[in-house]
C-alpha cells in the first residue's frame, strides 16, 4: 500500500484539521451561553451533571433514579440525546482519527524505506505534519472542560429511550480518561526506540534550513533574498542550493523552497520534542532542539489557542521520565530541569530581539523587490522562488508578532521579560510591503505562469529525459504501474501550452505515489544513480508545476494572512497605530485588504456553519476600518487647519499690540490672561527659520501633512476591495466623508454665530484642505464648493434676480440654512434695543457706545456690571458685510435684503398705525406749528403714542443702514470676484435716469442695480414694492402727514430729553440720528411721485425748524430738552435726503445756528443748563 501513502497523509490531514474546526466550534458554543446545550444549563438537571461528572464513565440508572430531576431528564430523553447527538459524533470522528492517524504513525517509518527530507519531501513532511496535527488536536480536544459530563448525558439519555448503553460509549470514555493528559499518553505511544530514531533522522535534516534562516547577517551577507547584487545574472533563475556534508550539490534542496517552510519545520520540532523526549538523547537534536526552544515562548495550536512552549518543557522535565521508562533512556548526565529553565530564560531575553531584526531585514529586502519588480516585472518569472520566500518569511514573521501580544513566559522567568522586546512600531510597514509584494505577484502572475510552462519544457524536460533514459536499464525492477507513470511524465511537460488552461494535480499525485513506491522497505530503487538524480529534480519539477496550474492558490494557502482573523483584535489595534504613524500610514489600504482573504479562507468544509458569521464580521470590521480610515483624514485636516489657524493668529495686528504690551510691561495686571503674547515662546515666523528650533515648531504639522498624504496616496491607489458579500472602495469612503464635512461645515459654519470674517477664514481654510486632497483623490472640489455654499444661501423667494427683491412672506417661517441663521441673528440684532450699537456715517459701520460716558448724565459705569455681548458693531462693519457677501453671494445678500425689509414693513406699519391714531392732531399741527402758541399746544396735545413712534423709526432707520451696507458689501464682493458683472450693472444704471419716469419704469434694474451697491438716487423698487400695500391712493393722505408728525415728535416726545449728541463720533448715543435716514426713505417711498416726495421733505424741514426755534425761544420750559442735538439732526437729514440740498435748509435755519450748536457740543455743552469746558481741555479728552 506504499503507493497509496500519499493519499492518505493529504487526506488524514486534511480530516484532522476539519476535526480542530469542529473542536473549535464546540468550545466557542460551550463558551457563550446561546450555544450551549439546554442539558448543560437547565439547573433542575445540576445535580444528575454532578453526579455523572463524578462517577464517571459509569452511568448507573439505579444510582440516577434518587438524584433530583431525573424524572423530568428521563422524560425529555428523546431530545436531549437529538441535542447531544452532533457532539457525540464529533467525538467519535475524533477518536477514529487518533486511532488512524495513531496507525498510519506507527507504521509509515517502516512502510516507507527513507524518510529523507531531500530525497521524499513530501513523505517526510507529512509524517512530521500529522504527528504535530495528532499532538495538536489531543491537546486541544483537552481544552472540552465538559466533555465527560457530555458524554455521559448523552449515554445515559441513550440508556433512557433504547433501554441499552451506546456501543461506542465504552471506547470514548476509556479514551477520554487515557488522554486526561495528552503529552504524558503521547511519550507512551511513541517510545519505542526504532520509531525515536527515524524521527530523530528526519528532524536532523531540518537543521541547515533553520540554521540558515535564523542567521539575518549571513542571510543579508550573501543577498539570500535581493537579486539587486547579481547584475547580469539577474534574469537567470534562482538556483540557491543548501549546502549539506555528504550530499551532492546537485542533489541539495533548493533553500528559497525549503525557507518556505521553516515556521513549520520549528513547530514541528517542538512537538517532536514533547510528544517524544527521548529525541534529546542525540546530540544533533540536541543543538537543534536548543536553536529552536529559545526562539519562541509560544507556538501555535489551533487558529487563536498557542502552547506555552516553555511551561509545557518544565512541566515535562518534572516528570520524564517516568519510573519504569522502557524507551530510550536520556544522558545521565542531562539535567532535564536545569536545561530548560535555562532555554526559558534565554527565551525570555532574546526571542524578542531576534525577531525585530528578522522584521527589519525583511522590511529592507521586501521593499528592494517592490521596486524592482515594478519596473521589472518580467523578473518575477527567475526570481519568484526568492519572492515566495520573502513572503512566507514575512508572514510567519507577523504571525510571530501576534501570537506573541500579550503572552508571558513561565512566571519564574518574568523578571526576564520585558514587553518593549515584543512590540514592533514598524510591523504595518512590514504588513504593507507584504501586501504590495502579493499584489505585484497576482497583477503579474501571467508572467510567472508562462515561465514555468517553459522551464518545465525547457531544462525540467531535459534533465528529466536524461534520468529516465538511465532507469530504462532497470525496467524490469520497476512495476508495470511505475513504468506507465515514469513514462507519461515527458508527454506530460510536452502537452503544456500558454495559451491553454492547465491542471497538473494529477501529475504531482502521480509523482508523489511513485516517489513512495520506489522509497518503499523492500525496494532498492534508491540505490540506483538515476533514480536519484530523478528524485532531485522532480522534487523541482512539482514544486514548479504549482507555478504553473495553481499559481494564486499556492500563493494565497503559503503567504496570505488568513490566520490573523484569529487575533482580529489586535490586528485593529495595529491599524489604529498605523493611521498615526507617518512612516507606516500608506500602507493602511493593506489591513483593508486582508480581510478578503480573511473572510474566505478560515471556514473548513468540516464546519460550513462557521462561513457565514466569520465573512459577515470580516465584511463589517473592513467597513468599519474604511470608516476609521476617513474619519482620520478628517481629523488630519482639521489639525493641519488648527496649526495653520494658530500660526496664522499670530500675526494679527491684535496679536501684535499684546506683544508689544506685554513687552513694554504696560499690560493690566487686573486683565484676565489671553492667548496672546503671554501665552507664546517664540516670535511669529520662527518656524521658517532652518535651525532646530524653527524645526522643532514645525514637527507636528510636518508629521500631520505626511501622515494625511500617506493615507490619500494609498486610498487612492487602492481598487475596490472584495470582502465577503460585499464591495469596499476606500477611495469612495474617503470622498465621501471630505465632501460631507465640506457640506456640514457649509450648514453649521454660523453654529455658534460668528463674525463672517472669522467664518470666511475657517471656510477659506477648509476648502484649502479640500483641494489638498483633491490632489490624491479625485474630487471636483471647485464645483462642490460652489454648489454647497450655494445650497446654503438660496432661498427660492428671492431666488429670480430677473425680479426684484420683496420682503419674504415670513421671517419665522424660514429653514435651517446657513442663510436662514444669519438671517435670523441681524434680525435678532436689529430688534435689540438694549445692545448700545449705533450707526456711523463717518466709519459706514455700526459702532457701540459707551452711555456711561462723560456725556451722559447718568452715573459711572459699573466695573461688576456683566460685559454687553457682541452686537451690531462686531457683525456690521464694511469689512463684515464684504465677508458675508462672499460667503454667501448675491443670492444670500437677496434673503438677508428680503428679510430685511420684511422688518422695515413691520415698524412701517406701526407707524402707519401711530398716524391713523393721531390723524386728526397731526392735521392741525400742520396748520398751526408757525401760528400762535395757544394753537400749537392744543394742536399737540392729543398726541399719543410718539416714543414708539420714534422707536419704530429708529429700527427703520438702522435696518435701511444695513441694508446699505448689505448693498455695498454685495458690489464689493462682485467687483472681487465677477468684475464685469458689476460694471455692466453700473453702465446700465447709469444709462437711465433716477426718475419715475426713466429708472421708475425699470424697476427690476434699478432693483438688481441698487442691492448691487450702485446708486440709483431716491429710487428703490424693492421697498417700494413691499410697502405698496400701505400706501393705497386712500392713504395717500395720511402718509402725507409724515413730515409733521416726526417735526412735532420734539415736543411731545420724551425721547428727546435723553438724546445725547457725542462728537468725537458724529453720532447720537441713542441712534437718533438715523431717523433723517427713515424720514427721506418713507417719503420718496410713500408719497408717489418726484415732486410729493420732495414736497414732504421740505415740510418736513419748515416744520421742524419752526418747532425747534419756538422751543428755544421759550428755553426755559424746554430746558430738559438737548435742542443743539436735535438742531443737528436738521444738517443729517439735508445730508442724507436725495431730494433736497443745503440751500433749502439755509431758508429755514441759518448754518451759523449749526455751527455754534457743534462747537457748544464740542465743549461738552449739551443742555442749557451745562456749562462750557475749556477749548484746551476739551481738545485734550478728545485725543483721548
């Protein structure tokens, strides 16, 4: 059955993996409480699991019968043994694959005439294999806490329904308790010396390997793995031999293949050494037992469970051997104990170490054939023995690092330990050059096929016809089955083409039955020259062959990293240290991308069950680390915004001034501490210095700008990534989340309200940060920042600029848009009567001012009052306005215009309201304000209502003067950034004259014109039109008593006692000076045409100047009235009316009244009743 061997060891090995899945599987359902067998929780059943825990393997009914719950336990029997039946099986199939592969052990060494690695690999492996899989699996099988109290549930419900013990019950349980401890029954079943010595014989031979392997300095001496050192011969393919006394060099193993299989041949010596201890009576497995024992402290068992190498020899040398040892007897001059105490130590202090430098030369050699072979991919064809080498090393390499996270050595030997050893901060770079080198090999991998296909009919063929042409001689030894084989070898390699598909898994097995039959005991095949030279290159030739027929299979079973699904929680911790690491962030793609393998290739066929949860978790947990990846990027951005932001700060003027403060010592002490000069260490610009300093403040940006373009860099090169039922596109996540948080910024960029230049800077900022990474990853970021901004400012009331604007139907109404917010805020600021803001005409910006000043008549300013919040002023300055229209653009300036006016129509029509109330007053104060005294005071004496009134109109008037400034800010921001725009705008206006009948009849472009900042004169279509419902023809009249209600305001209105003029500022404490704006605006808005409208303004100018002579004449009734404050307001209104000129005010009030009320102002003369300062003091207090 020599020729059958093969098969069986595939097969058994096979079979004792699907049992470790199986095995696994069940210790993962006793483990979580929704897997577990209702036999195992139900607690009526506790104490019959006790007793069958107990006394165990029998099962006594007799004995149950008095245990409470039996009844209940026997009357469910049926269920509880269909529950248990998998299990029971399981343990069955268990037992018939130790009892088999037990056997094929026992007897393979003498079936087979040579174990030799380097004449019957494949043999000898798989001896090795199947016993480290047979230690393995009793090891593991051990780790079933609860699998007598399973066996003996199952066996007694069997008892219950068939009234008989299970046939198979005895052998389990008997088996169960032989293998209560697994090492010490193995060390019985393989002691016998004959068995010793042909183990021994064969893990010898893994020693050049090892040696070599292990040795970084002659592996990096002699260039094992960089072709870069072999100049011509470069694309001659590798043919590194192993150097072995007593070998032929023709005949040696090839090293790259062999280091394929090196982490196999260490864990395979390791459970030799446990299963076997009477190895360690050889010296040469001895030296390689040493080798190998302190390179580790654990070795793998079963997908996440490892050995404790080391606690496992310590506990072995405690016992073995054991009294009445029959098998190979140990040295006595050995100390078991002492010997591995001293392998722990060494294992503890240098184990760490020595894999880091193995990761670091893999690192450099991995990198080397990343650009090589992507400028020379045609070399992958000579050199891929060298690339699978490189990567299997690298994946046993970040296997290593794993399983050894957290482990511990012995705890004698934890003095010893020390955690750094086993950290790597460069392990993703290693991951990702891995990764990249897997790619290269499955983007190229045509290339390696094609080369193979014709090295085997190339040279393979030659040397192969050679070998066979010398065993044609000793036909007649061979059986009629190997001839055929042998001779269908040739025709075989011939049949093989680059155009056609190819399957060569029957040639290999066909070698490999031959291979055991020529080797088998009896035969003298070996001894023959060619038979050697034939099993030396067709050792070769299989090897080869797999590059050709299953190329991305072998590659994907030897290098990919499946295997770190099991240790998924520290493989995402890796990830996470990876998006923070400059020199490792670029290969973040890489993690991604396992996990596709990671998905499909950890389910075995033995547990179908286990496919869907493991591809599903590995479908989410890739999600999620596309989602980690972008949620990164953003923060990137954000720090490098901060750091710019920060630097940029610096160099305010305000920053300045604290600098310069802090530096002459003239700051406030009792001022609270700022970020400012205070706060810094070092001058503005002192990170462009090239010195280590400068380079020290620049650090963290550095690392911050190369960690983000590492990450855009492979995002972007990635391709879509397949895990489980679903498509990944790293790219896709990072895009999208860039333009959510462009788009998120663009909705919240006023949440809290800032002053738009500050928020003009931030989005200047983010949209930098936007094309920055444009530049890695594709995004049309001009065209996403036009339309989110412009999603965020466009309202559709106001959205035709062919109409002009009207006020919205209602404010409250609005959204929650960007615009809708800054919308509401003016509004709010415009209705706050108490935020001391007022508007300048010198500085065309709202201005606060302090009312407790020494101009008002009230007391100090109270140093614990709260500080006001910011208003007007903040928000409302030219250089605001300008940043608001650029954030915003002409459809956002539309809606804040609209609502706007919405606001003027409301006071409007309380003042509408206010002169249908005192209509009948006011008609008489028109007719009597210049007659006699009798008749003026009666005429006012019926009017009521007039504070608010001028309230009304003090908001009407701030409102049209932002709205003004609205209306420049929008022209300035247009000439900024659509210059000809604005210029035809303004050719067009001026084209036509501001008259009703030439711009009147144009409304839409005097509209556009004017909230375009381009002055259109009186004419305002977009007031007008909203106002137009307040000024039918019947109302006509009333509103035609305008002018005389705000000249007789100065009488009846108490408002006027607390007007303060402020002169340093040319404006009234209480924005008084604003109602001219509201008077001309009204009157040229609600008295029809030209002439009304100037005809209104000249009423008002007469009346008011009569009403505030008479008050001065009679001074001392009117002496709580500012009357050179309010004479002023005369001088505002002429300037501010488009109507009327300093000539008409001159027929009523002389300009030597003006001039002598601003200089009794000036010197602080505000009332009657002040007195003058002095001229040189007053200049003073005024420089100050």
């Amino acid at each position: 059955m020599a020729n059958k061997l093969s098969e069986k060891c595939e097969i058994l090995a096979d079979v004792g993996l699907g049992m470790m899945a199986r095995v696994s599987l069940l210790n993962r359902n006793l483990s979580s409480p929704g897997g577990r067998p209702h036999s195992l929780q139900n607690p009526e059943w506790a104490k019959i699991r006790k007793t069958l825990d107990k006394k165990f393997p029998e099962v006594n009914h007799q004995t149950l019968q008095e245990v409470p719950g039996f009844e209940t336990f026997q009357s469910t029997a049926g269920r509880i043994l269909d529950e248990l039946e998998p299990i029971y099986l399981t343990f069955l199939d268990v037992q018939e694959f130790n009892d088999t592969c037990l056997e094929t052990l026992r007897t393979m060494p003498q079936t087979i005439m040579s174990l030799n690695l380097f004449e019957t690999p494949t043999v000898s492996r798989s001896f090795c294999k199947l016993l480290t899989l047979y230690s393995q699996l009793h090891l593991y099988w051990s780790f079933v806490t609860e699998r007598k109290v399973l066996l003996a549930l199952y066996a007694c419900a069997y008892s219950c329904v068939h009234g008989k013990m299970e046939r198979n019950y005895s052998s389990l349980s008997s088996n169960i308790d032989q293998y209560s401890e697994p090492l010490k029954r193995a060390t019985e079943e393989f002691k016998s010396e004959e068995f010793t010595r042909i183990l021994g014989d064969v893990l010898v031979q893994f020693a050049p390997v090892l040696m070599q392997s292990y040795d970084v300095d002659m592996l990096r001496q002699k260039n094992i793995l960089n072709p870069t050192e072999e100049g011509d011969s470069m694309p001659l393919p590798v043919v590194t031999q192993i150097n072995i006394m007593g070998l032929e060099k023709e005949k040696s193993p090839m090293l790259h293949c062999e280091l394929c299989n090196v982490e196999d041949y260490s864990t395979w010596v390791l459970y030799s050494i446990l299963v076997c201890p009477s190895l360690l009576s050889r010296d040469d497995i001895m030296g390689l037992f040493k080798i190998v024992a302190t390179d580790s402290l654990v070795i793998p068992l079963y997908r996440d469970q490892v050995l404790n190498v080391h606690t496992e020899l310590e506990t072995l040398a405690a016992w073995f051997p054991p009294r009445n040892w029959s098998g190979v007897a140990l040295p006595k001059t050995l100390k078991l104990k002492a010997l591995m105490k001293d392998l722990a130590k060494e294992a503890t202090l240098t184990a760490g170490l020595k894999h880091r430098e193995r990761r670091s030369y893999l690192r450099g050699e991995i990198g080397t054939l990343n650009q090589l072979f992507t400028q020379l991919p045609g070399l992958l064809g000579p050199k891929f023995p060298l690339v699978m080498a490189s990567l299997t090393m690298a994946k046993s390499e970040i296997l290593w690092h794993f399983r050894h996270v957290n482990q511990q050595t012995v705890r004698s030997r934890m003095k010893h330990y020390m955690a750094e050893n086993f950290e790597d901060p460069y392990l993703p770079i290693l991951i990702g050059l891995h990764d990249e080198l897997l790619r290269l090999v499955y983007s190229n991998g045509k290339i390696v096929e094609n080369y193979y296909t014709e090295y085997l009919k190339g040279a393979h063929k030659k040397v192969v016809e050679e070998c066979l042409e010398g065993i044609k001689e000793h036909g007649a030894a061979l059986s009629v089955g190997v001839q055929e084989i042998l001779g269908s070898i040739v025709p075989t390699i011939e049949a093989l083409s680059n155009s056609k598909s190819k399957n060569l898994e029957g040639f290999r097995l066909d070698w490999s039955r031959v291979s055991c039959v020529l080797s088998a005991s009896g035969s003298n095949a070996l001894k023959i020259e060619s038979v050697k030279n034939l099993f030396a290159r067709m050792n070769r030739v299989v090897e080869h062959s797999r590059y050709v027929d299953v190329l991305r299979e072998t590659v994907e079973m030897r290098s990919e990293l499946h295997e770190l699904w099991w240790y998924k929680d520290e493989f995402q911790k890796e990830y996470t240290k990876c998006l923070h690491n400059a020199s490792a962030s670029a290969h973040a793609i890489s993690f991604i991308r396992s996990f596709r393998v990671m998905a499909e290739s950890n389910c075995h066929p033995f547990c179908p069950e286990e496919q869907m949860p493991i591809g599903q978790e590995a479908a989410r947990r890739a999600d999620d680390m596309c989602g980690q990846l972008a949620d990164r990027v953003i923060v990137l951005l954000q720090e490098m915004e901060n750091h710019i932001q920060r630097n940029d700060s610096q160099i305010t003027p305000m920053e300045a001034a604290r600098r310069v403060e802090a530096r002459t010592g003239r700051k406030n002490k009792d001022a609270p501490n700022t970020s400012g000069a205070s706060g810094l260490t070092s001058m503005p610009g002192q990170e462009s210095v090239l010195n280590p300093r400068g380079r020290m403040l620049i650090k963290n940006i550095i690392e911050t700008e190369q960690i983000l373009s590492s990450i855009l860099w492979g995002a972007n090169r990635a391709e879509p990534i397949a895990v489980y039922d679903r498509i990944l596109r790293p790219k896709e996540y990072v895009r999208s989340h860039l333009i959510d948080r462009f788009v998120n910024f663009t909705k919240s960029m006023f949440e809290p309200m800032s002053a738009p230049t500050e928020v003009l800077t931030k989005l200047q900022q983010v949209s930098a940060a936007l094309q920055k990474c444009s530049a890695h990853i594709e995004i049309e970021s001009a065209t996403l920042i036009r339309e989110a901004l412009f999603e965020q400012s466009c309202e559709p009331e106001t959205y035709d600029v062919s109409s002009f604007v009207k006020g919205v139907t209602s404010i409250e109404a609005m959204g929650t848009k960007s615009v809708h917010k800054v919308v509401k805020f003016y509004l709010d600021l415009l209705n706050d009567d108490a935020n001391q803001c007022v508007y300048s005409t010198n500085t065309k910006s709202f201005i606060r001012v302090d009312k407790s000043d020494e101009h008002h008549h009230s007391n100090k300013k109270d140093k614990n009052a709260p500080p006001l919040s910011a208003g007007l002023e903040k928000y409302a300055k030219p250089s605001e306005m300008f940043a608001l229209t650029t954030l915003l653009g002409t459809q956002g300036a539309r809606t804040l215009d609209s609502a706007i006016l919405s606001f003027i129509a409301v006071n409007v029509e309380k003042i509408k309201l206010y002169l249908s109330v005192n209509e009948v007053s006011l008609g008489q104060f028109s007719n009597h304000f210049s007659g006699d005294v009798t008749a003026f005071e009666s005429s006012l004496g019926k009017i009521k209502g007039t504070d608010e009134f001028l309230e009304c109109s003090i908001r009407i008037g701030n409102a049209l003067m932002l709205r003004k400034m609205v209306h420049e800010g929008t022209g300035e921001s247009q000439r900024a950034s659509v210059p000809l725009v604005n210029s035809a705008l303004s050719l067009a206006a001026a084209s036509v004259s501001f008259t009703d009948e030439g711009g009147g009849k144009m409304p839409e472009l005097m509209s556009l014109a004017k909230s375009s900042g381009i002055d259109v004169g009186h004419l305002d279509p977009s007031l007008h039109a909203t106002l137009e419902h307040l000024f039918t023809n019947d109302m006509r009249p009333l509103w035609a008593l305008l002018p005389y209600a705000y000249a007789s305001s100065f009488v009846t209105s108490e408002k006027w006692t607390q007007c303060t003029y402020v002169p340093s500022l040319d404006v009234h404490e209480n924005g008084e000076h604003v109602i001219p704006f509201c008077i001309s605006a009204l009157c040229c808005t609600m008295l029809g045409d030209y002439n009304n409208c100037k005809h209104a303004c000249v009423e008002y100018l007469r009346a008011s100047s009569s009403v505030l002579f008479r008050m001065q004449a009679n001074h001392e009734k009117y002496e709580h009235f500012p009357l050179r404050a309010m004479f002023v307001l005369m001088e505002k209104f002429t300037e501010t009316s488009p109507m009327i000129d300093r000539s008409v005010l001159e027929e009523f009030m002389p300009y030597t009244i003006l001039h002598a009320a601003y200089v009794d102002m000036s010197l602080n003369k505000q009332f009657e009743t002040d007195s003058l300062l002095d001229s040189k003091l007053a200049f003073e207090n005024a420089a100050q």
